[in-house]
C-alpha cells in the first residue's frame, strides 16, 4: 500500500535532520519493507530511508523534480518519482521494477502464495515464489528441493522452520483449468494450511 504525501514552500531545509515528505509500505518474498523520502522544495534536499536505515542523501540540488533509484533487494528496484503539481507543491508515487506500486503490489499477489504461523512460540512467515519455486521463511531463503510423488501426481518441497521443527509444501493440480495448481503448507503433523494473502497468523499448537 502506498501513502502519497505533498510538500509544499515551507519545507526543504539544507540540514542533516530527517522529516519523511512520503513513506511507503511495501511486502516482498523477504519480508515487510518501509521506504521513507524527504524532499525540500526549496533546498532540493532528498534523503531516502530503507527499512529505518538512511541509504541516500543529497542536502542539496538545483533540480526540484526528477527520480531516485535505488533498490529494495538484490531483485527488486525502487524508484521515487517527483513531479511538481501547482506552484511549490509536488506529488511522489513509487515504481517497483518499472510498475507503479499499486499495479507491481497486484501482479505480485498473483506471483506468490504466503503463509503466516506460530508454532512453538514462534512466528513464521512462509513464501514461495512461483516463477523460481523459491521458499522463504522470515525473509530467509530455504533449501527445498522438489520430491515428486506419483501418489498425487505433484511435488513436496521440504524444509526446516527451526532445528527441531520441520515443514514442507505440497503443490498438486487441482484437475481445474480455472484454478490451477493448490498449493497447501504443512508444519510438522499439522495441515494443510491454505495460503493468505491477507496474512492472517495461524495458530499452531
């Protein structure tokens, strides 16, 4: 979801404080991430903070509308786009890897199935990318390789949640040209679970 914001004259010293003009919230494969922006629109200023952490800053610059690119992760590049609207006032959307955010954040939904649980005190988040198959948890990625099973005709990917805590997602056909391939998640004797876009944690005892 993203969070648009307007500046107007006020705003914009040449300083080394920090007042985000925008912020943005943005979930990938590896986790949760917060993309804050400063501009002055006097000053030119653009500061940009990743995840709580200041990863760019120029207190001044001549040229008060442009982008900055950076990226989010090894795969996913950021770019804040400043467009002046009326006067002194401007507007700042977000593009991830050339789509505005709200189009990149719909597409991607399609992309992947996550799964939220707490077992044994701990939370974990699942992901499994569809295009690579790849599986994280909490951000981390896992090494599971694919089993085949004639017994259901699809695959069971298998990893470890912790030393002594394991899981594996098994993916079938569901026999429907609409519905495609169900994935479902199983941690330990526990499951299935279907995977929420939602992000809703599932208990797990």
């Amino acid at each position: 979801m993203s969070v648009q914001q307007y500046s107007n004259s006020s705003g914009g010293g040449g300083g080394g404080g920090f007042e985000a003009t925008a912020e943005w919230a943005i979930t990938l494969s590896d986790g949760k991430h917060r993309i804050q922006f400063e501009h002055g629109t006097t000053s030119g200023k653009r500061v940009i903070v990743l995840d709580g952490k200041e990863i760019y800053r120029k207190n001044w610059m001549f040229k008060l509308v442009g982008t900055e690119s950076f990226y989010i992760n090894k795969k996913t590049k950021a770019t804040i786009v400043i467009d002046a609207v009326s006067g002194f006032s401007y507007e700042y959307t977000l593009e991830i890897n050339g789509k505005p955010l709200q189009k990149f954040t719909k597409d991607y939904s399609k992309t992947c199935r996550i799964w939220c649980v707490e077992a044994q005190g701990q939370e974990f988040r699942i992901c499994m990318e569809l295009d690579t198959l790849d599986v994280f948890v909490n951000g981390e990625s896992q090494h599971a390789e694919p089993q085949f099973s004639e017994e259901f005709d699809g695959s069971e990917r298998h990893f470890m949640l912790t030393p002594n805590m394991s899981a594996h997602i098994k993916s079938f056909s569901s026999g429907k040209r609409h519905q495609g391939i169900i994935h479902h998640l199983f941690v330990g004797e526990s499951g299935p679970f279907e995977p929420d876009l939602s992000e809703k944690t599932v208990c797990i005892i």
